[in-house]
C-alpha cells in the first residue's frame, strides 16, 4: 500500500488508488498521510483553483484573463491539498453552487467554488467509497475523467480545472464497488493484517506511544519523512529520463491480455507506475521486475474471468484469486458450513449427499440433509423504480421519501413541506438588492423562491423462497445446488438490508420456517437445516406463500415483494381430494398471478432425461421470470463494463 | 427544567462485566466503546444512562459548540470566531448523548442555521449530534434498527474523529472523537461487521437465574420509584467511592507499564482468533493497561491481558455477515 501511494506521489497521471481491505488495517490512516508526504506545489496565490502559474495552457479563466492581458501572476508554495469528500456531501457542495454573500451584496451570481475545485492538483480522498451514493459517484467520474468540472446550476455558468489524485479506501463485505468505478483508480491494494506477533506488537506500541504524545511520535518519524519526501522530489525529477524499452512494454500488454482487462487503462497505469518504482530506485530504465512488482497493483481490481468461448489463458496465476468478491463468498460459505465440512473444499467437491439422513418421527418418507453449495455473486434482481413515496430501509432498490433519506436534489414547490432552506435563499439572493427589507430581516423571500427537497433512499424488499424440498430435488443432489443459489441471494440481501421470508413445501404440506424478518443470519440456518424428501405438495407451498405474502400487503400496502419459487414443478399432492396435483397446481397459480404487486421469479430445478418444462408453464402462469439456477449468477464483468459504458 | 433523576450505577445488580466494560471506557477513551448485547429487560439502558453521574470532569471552554479544551487550536475556531475575551472555563462532566433511531442526517452531522440565514443573511453551521457529543460518550439505543445512511455518517466520523460537512453551502470540518456505547436486542437483526469492529469492547448480557439476586433486583426498583431521591441519597457513599476510585485509575492509568512479552502474546492471540486487521489488537492493549490501573497496579498482569482478551474479542471473531456472534470456542 505504501508503494502504491508513493508511486501516485511521485506521478499523479497514474491515477489514484483504491485501498481494499478488511477492517482495521490503517486504511484511512495511511491514505491520510499521504498529503505530507508530497512536495509543495507553486500556485497562482489568489486562485481558488490552485492554477500552476508556470503551465499556461490550463489556467482557470480567472487566471487566463490576466495572463493574457499581461498582468503578474502573484506566486505563492503552498502544500498539496488533500480534500476529503464525506458521505454526507450534497450535489451543490461538490461541483459548487451559487455564492450566497455575493448574491446578497450585489446582486450577481458569482461562483462558489466546491470540494472538487479544492482537489484540483492535489488528492481527493473518500473513505468508505463503496457506500456513497450513485449520484455523487457519477458526478466524480466525470470530473475525473475530463479533468475539467463544468458547472451549469443555480443560474451559474462557470468551469474550471480539476485534476486530482483519487484516493477511495472501501472494506469489500460492505458491498462491490461498480467495476467502472473500479476501473478510474489507477492502482488497487489489497490490505491485510500482519501474520508475525513480533510485528503486530510493534504496531500495538506505536499506536499507544502516539496516542499519548501525537505531537513527539511526529517528531521522531520527522527525519524520515522528509528524507522520502526528498527522494519523492529526485525521483520527479528524474521520471521523463527513465527509459522503456520495446520488450518491456510488451511484457506488460502481455499480462493485461492474460488477465482479461478491459480497456487500457491498465496498460497505461502500469506503464506509469512501473516508471515511477524505477525513478525512485534510480535505475535508468524501466527493468521487468519493476514491471511484476506493480502489475498486480494495476490488474486488481482489472482482472476478469476468461470470456468463454475463449481459449484458456496460458497463466493460470489469476484463476485462483480472482476478484476478491469471489474469495469472500467462497470464504463465507466455508466458515457457514464450518461445523460440517471442515476439510473446505476438496470435501465439498467430492462428497454429494452428506450422511445426516436422519428420519424425523411421524414421517414415513426417507429424509436427507443435504449441503450447501459454494455462493456465487448474483445477478441483480430489482423492480422498475417508481414514484411512490415510501418508507422502509435498505439498498434493494431506490425510492422517493419523505423528510429522511439522503437529499439528491431540489425542486420549485411552494407546498412547503421539507423546506430546502439553502436552495430557498440562493433563489432569493440576487434579487435582494431591489426588494423592500422588514426591519431585522436580512432576506426577503417570496413564494416563488421556495424550493423543497427531493430525498431518495434505497429501500429494502422482502424476497420470499418458496423452497421445494420432496424427494425429486434429492436427485443428483440437485438441493446442493439449489441450496448454494439461495444462500447466494441471501448474501445479496444482506448487502442490500432486505427483508426474507422462507416458506418450503414436501410430503404433506407447507411450512412457513421463518415469517418476515430482517435476520438474513437464521434464515442462512435455517436453510442449512432444511430436510428434504417426500412427495411434492406444491399447491400448498403457492397457497402458504400467497398467504404470506398477502399478510406483509395488507401491512405495507406500497410494497413489492419479490417471490423466488424454487422449483421442478411436478406437483403430485393436491389440496382438494380427487383432483389431479399437476393441473390444480397452475390453475392457483393463474389465480395467484391476479395480485400484481408480487414480482415472481421461477428457478427451474428441472434436470434428468424427460423434460417436462413444468416448471415453466408454471411461471408462464404466474407471470414470473423463468430462470435456471446457472441464470442467476452475476454476468461476466465485460457485460457489466460494457453497460456502463454505454451510458456515458 | 429538572431532569429526571437517575438509577445510581452502583445499585445495578450484578452484570459486573457490563458495569466493567463500561468503567473501562471511562478510565480510557481511546478504547472507543462498548456494545452491549442483550435481551429486553437485562438493564442495558439503565446502566448507560446511570454512567453520567460518575463520569470525571473535563474542562471546557464556556458554551463552545465543539466541546474544545481551553488553548486548543483547531481549524474550526477560526470558522467559530473568537472566543470572548477573557475565555471563560468550566469544569464540567463528560456528558452522555443520546443518538436516537429515527434521527435524521441533518441533526445528526448538523445543517445551516436557519435563524442567521434569514436575519443576517449569512450562513452559519449549526453543530449537530456528533459536534455535542466530542469528548463525551455517544449512546446509541438499539443500535440495530438505526437506519443504514446514519450509520455510515457514524462511521465515516469514527474513523476519522471529525466529522467532515459539506452541505447546503457549508464545508466544515470539526473534530469528533466520541466514545461509542450500544445496545442491542439481537432478535431484531444483527449489526453489520464494519460497525461492530467500531466498538471497542463487547459484553453479552443475560438476565439473573439466581432467584435472590432477582427479588434483589425488584425491590431495589420498587425503592426507587416510590422515592427517587431518599433511593440516590442512599447510594450516594457508594457512588462517590466509586468516582474516586475511577479518578485514581485516570491518574494511575498513564504509569502502567506493560512488558513486551504481554503485546506479543496478545498479538499472538489475534492471530489464533483470525480476526481481521489490527483494531483488536490496540484495543485489547489498552483495556489490559486500563484494567492494571483500575486494579491499582503499574505492571499488567497475565489476568489483565485475560480479561482485557474475553472483552475485546468476540464480536471481532464473527468476521462475516452470517456468523453468528456467541458461537465461539
């Protein structure tokens, strides 16, 4: 992590980095530190924007004007800023909005500058970054990517320059960031705590020793510090002169084709970074250890699964740790199924029908306990988004609130229900030069000037499983798999704060094993304990469900739940005496499907050799989506960048 | 306006290691914290809100927003303005502030001052929550039902003790370093593992199976509610001794001495454990130095670092989403 801070130190065109790691391995502390360590920089000393006075192609406005009439440019060293951007920064404050004094002096609509013009040249710091919001992040990565921020709110038209070192810090069990995010961050580390207790003693030491005298700890690292602050400067210095010779970089396209990156971006940060390491070690030119030693810090948060078709990659390096997502999920599923399988993996392929057939009294019918299956990161499941004004908490998907949630934006609305008081008096300013003043009042405002704020929030969702447990999915331990899918969905509620509700059907009946609830920890137990065997009741199971679902309507009526039917679909146990299961079955679920406000989802568990595609005239019945359970893997990242990308 | 008053800390009925952890906090606040999780009725309120009256005092400068030491420089000030002159101190004690659930952004990170706005026309930061609560104890009721964005501002404070604003045309930064204290029912759903690595310490509560100890626990409370004064004034030896004991384990407190033997053996734990990172390690180094000196010793002892361990570890074990917290060796 330090390298890679200090090879953005000695080249900001590298492009940032993001620090990945688990909690508590001084993330924030080092990204923090990061501003003392560069040299100053030589500034225009009245511009807001921090101009270098010494490039006069890219002045701000206010500093071209004047370069071009001829006046002086006052200069003036100052330290790189190092600008934090909070999560709970508003739109206005960070591209910069109207100046509220200005306006009320003189009428005019002067700029005041943002967050982003503070960063310009130096570093932009988010902490948490996977958690801020996709507003605010879109709104970065353009800056980011044009170098430029263009302002066009609030009657104010303006631009001015921002180039600045992106540093984010995330902790992945919090949620992925989007891989197009990912992609603008030149460098990515992935922390981890010290192993050796000799080590991990001296960290405990340190931290005390600074805790008690934080201004003698400086003191003593001082020396140190500004010897590589020093070197920083040399090896700035000596950057243009490093050469890179032609095998060099074809070493390097070499690793970004084996990883399956998408773009260029790689190539070009580990081309930079690779020039920096070896400017700072003084070699004259670029060797190919420099190159491995900073490939692995371009290709990340790069790397991809093969696209299949594609021939298998000669290098087998990545395969096995990958994206951390995948590691994380791998890891959890191994620690949930701790108690079973303790030999990970290796038992985990193999073994297929664990020995826990324990026959429960008062069922006839053979029983098995199956295992659960690895998780895998799951596609995105999420309704239309709509205008209803709800309330509720969560990531599932996005509503409009009222009064809580984060404030996007604001609109004209005389209604006067949550007041934007800031955008209110911003409307009213330029016109209070001409307008009449009570006595004590500073600020006439007007009707018209009123704005209110328009607040967004994710909600969660309650997603119901409606889980086939009879005997036809004990087939080729076909629950194993199924049970891996949900517990994959499991995990994707829990970073989205879903509600879940678990219903599952086999032998004689339905069962509701866990009403709706917010603990995604015992519905994963639950689902661990699950039994399976017996005849397919599943009209029961559509019957319990609506049931359920219909209870947590009439509770929240502007909710849209979301069932996920797990299911081969060959029902064999009616609920009326002398009618035939398997068209009893989709005629209730055609009645079921009179409820609109349910988002069905069929997973089709159907395998064998008859197919009779049950399952999916089921959810042609419901109206549901008709997924298998390989459907509902995350696609391939490519599909996801390439998404993205069309959107900008 | 009087306040109610309040059940003494000391005539809490067992659940020492709660009242122990609690204790903890006080003598060092850079252990940041405590959760306390529980089932209903165990006294996990009562014994946090109980902490105001023993709590130490502090010097403050006169109605300063931000809770500032006299002489302290921070970049806020110049934000503030001057103080008045001669700056006024008082001893005051370290307060409680209570972080309610359905709390909303703008209180809690603070917002624009509505009052100047209108009447002066200037912008003006009106601190919020986390502003009120540097230096003092946060306390967060069921700190499972908070909502999500509130968290996060909580922990975007935590990590960096200030709270950095930028909203409605104000970019402020103050300092926030508040000693997080929690409670929880955890029927109502987990805490998410960022948060939970943010308290320092962890204490599971249950209720009393001892029969003498419950009637204990019902007549103790009948007594207060028939006369809350006559019940405090009863305490009150008990509560003073125990304020000055806290008082002498501050001062101790900077004089223990912990060997390295003891840090390597606590970082070697860490690494048995698995958790993650190194927060688990400062924290237990300093609750086994903050425990030597409520124990009246300059040395830690094997038993601190043991007890310090049992305090400071377990919610850091449940590394994922789905463990579950008490399943642990």
């Amino acid at each position: 992590m330090k390298l890679a801070l200090l090879l953005n130190a000695v080249d900001p065109l590298i492009g940032g980095v993001l620090i990945r790691g688990q909690k508590g391995t001084c993330k924030s502390t080092a990204a923090r530190a990061l501003g003392r360590l560069l040299p100053p920089l030589r500034v225009v000393a009245d511009c807001p924007y921090g101009c270098d006075p010494a490039d006069t192609d890219s002045l701000c406005t206010g500093c071209a004007a004047r370069y071009r009439s001829g006046l002086p440019l006052p200069v003036a060293d100052r330290l790189v800023p190092v600008v934090t951007l909070p999560l709970n920064a508003t739109e206005e404050m960070i591209v910069g909005g109207l100046d509220l004094e200005h306006a009320l002096r003189t009428g005019a609509r002067r700029l005041q500058p943002g967050l982003l013009a503070r960063a310009n040249r130096g570093v932009l710091y988010i902490d948490e970054v996977n958690l801020l919001d996709d507003r605010l992040v879109d709104l970065v990565l353009s800056v980011a990517a044009e170098g430029v921020n263009r302002i066009e709110r609030e009657g104010v038209s303006s631009w001015h320059p921002a180039r600045f070192i992106l540093v984010g810090t995330m902790n992945p069990e919090e949620g992925a960031l989007r891989p197009h995010f990912a992609d603008r961050f030149g460098l990515c580390v992935q922390l981890h705590g010290e192993d050796d207790p000799e080590l991990r003693a001296e960290v405990m030491e340190r931290r005390e020793a600074f805790d008690r005298d934080p201004i003698g700890f400086a003191a003593a690292f001082q020396a140190q510090e500004s010897d590589l602050a020093a070197r920083i400067v040399a090896a700035q210095q000596a950057l243009d002169k490093v050469a890179l010779t032609a095998p060099v970089l074809r070493l390097i396209t070499d690793l970004c084709l084996d990883h399956h990156v998408a773009g260029h971006r790689a190539d070009l940060a580990i081309r930079r970074a690779a020039r920096a390491l070896s400017a700072l070690q003084v070699s004259p030119s670029v060797q190919a250890e420099q190159v491995i030693q900073v490939a692995l810090l371009g290709l990340n948060h790069r790397r991809r699964r093969p696209v299949p078709g594609n021939p298998p990659p000669h290098t087998d390096a990545g395969a096995h740790d990958r994206l951390d997502q995948d590691g994380a999920s791998q890891r959890l599923s191994r620690e949930l199924m701790g108690d079973q399988e303790l030999d990970g993996e290796s038992a985990a392929a193999e073994t297929t029908v664990l020995d826990r057939s324990t026959p429960q009294p008062g069922s006839g019918t053979h029983e098995q306990l199956f295992a659960v299956d690895d998780p895998f990161p799951v596609r995105p499941i999420v309704q239309p988004r709509d205008r209803l004004i709800r309330q509720g908490s969560g990531r599932r998907f996005r509503t409009l609130t009222r009064r809580t949630g984060h404030p996007i934006t604001t609109i004209r609305d005389r209604t006067g229900r949550d007041v934007a008081l800031d955008a209110t008096i911003r409307e009213a300013a330029p016109y209070q030069v001409h307008r009449p003043h009570r006595p004590g009042m500073a600020i006439t405002i007007r009707g018209h000037d009123i704005h209110t704020r328009v607040r967004e929030r994710r909600i969660g969702n309650l997603l119901v499983f409606i889980i086939d447990a009879s005997s036809s999915m004990g087939v080729q331990a076909r629950m194993r798999a199924v049970k891996g899918a949900i517990l994959s969905l499991l995990l994707d509620a829990y970073q989205k704060r879903d509600q879940v509700a678990l219903v599952s059907f086999r032998d004689r009946g339905a069962q509701v094993l866990l009403w709706p609830t917010s603990s995604v920890e015992l519905a994963a137990r639950h689902l661990q304990n699950l039994p399976t065997g017996g005849h397919t009741p599943l009209s029961h199971g559509l019957v319990e469900s609506y049931r359920l679902i219909r209870a947590h309507l009439m509770r929240y009526p502007s909710a849209r739940p979301i069932a996920i039917l797990i299911t081969d679909g060959r029902a064999n146990v009616p609920i009326n005496p002398g009618v035939y299961a398997h068209q009893e079955a989709p005629s209730i679920a055609s009645k079921i499907a009179d409820e609109k406000r349910v988002h069905w989802i069929v997973v089709d568990t159907e395998a064998g050799d008859m197919y009779f595609g049950l399952a999916a005239e089921l959810a042609r019945r419901l109206g549901a989506e008709h997924l298998e359970i390989a459907d509902l893997k995350a696609e391939d990242l490519i599909h996801l960048a390439q998404h993205c990308e069309t959107i900008d | 306006m009087q306040s109610p008053t309040i059940y003494p800390f000391v005539a809490i009925v067992r659940q020492d290691e709660m009242k122990l952890a609690l204790i903890l906090n006080i003598i060092n606040p850079l252990i940041s914290g405590v959760l306390i999780r529980g089932d209903k009725g165990t006294g996990k309120s009562t014994a946090v809100r109980a902490l105001a009256a023993i709590l130490p005092e502090i010097d403050v400068v006169e109605n300063c927003p931000f809770q500032l030491p006299p002489g302290s420089n921070h970049a806020i000030c110049q934000v503030c303005g001057p103080c008045p002159d001669p700056v006024r101190v008082i001893r005051r004690k370290v307060r409680v502030i209570e972080l309610p659930v359905g709390a909303t952004e703008d209180r809690v990170v603070g917002s624009m001052d509505l009052e100047t706005a209108i009447k002066e026309g200037e912008r003006r930061f009106e601190p919020g929550i986390l502003a009120a609560a540097h230096r003092g104890i946060l306390y967060v009721d069921e700190v499972n039902l908070l909502d999500d964005h509130v968290v996060d501002l909580l922990l975007d404070a935590a990590a960096m003790g200030t709270n950095t604003v930028e909203r409605e045309g104000i970019s402020i930064s103050h300092p926030s370093r508040f000693t997080l204290v929690g409670t929880m029912n955890p029927e109502e759903g987990e805490l998410r593992p960022q948060l939970l690595d943010r308290f320092g310490l962890y204490v599971r509560i249950t209720g009393i199976p001892d029969p003498m100890a419950r009637v204990e626990v019902m007549e103790r409370r009948a007594a207060f509610e028939q006369d809350a004064a006559a019940f405090v004034q009863r305490w009150e030896p008990e509560s003073h001794a125990l304020q000055a004991q806290i008082q002498s384990a501050i001062q101790r407190h900077p004089l223990v001495r912990i060997e390295r033997t003891h840090t390597v053996g606590i970082a070697r734990r860490c690494i048995e454990a698995g958790v993650d990172g190194h927060r688990a390690d400062i924290i237990t180094y300093k609750a086994a130095t903050a425990l030597a000196a409520w124990r009246g010793r300059n040395q830690v002892a094997d038993e601190d670092v043991e007890t310090a361990i049992s305090l400071a570890l377990p919610h850091r074990l449940r590394r994922l989403p789905f463990d579950e917290i008490d399943r642990l060796p």
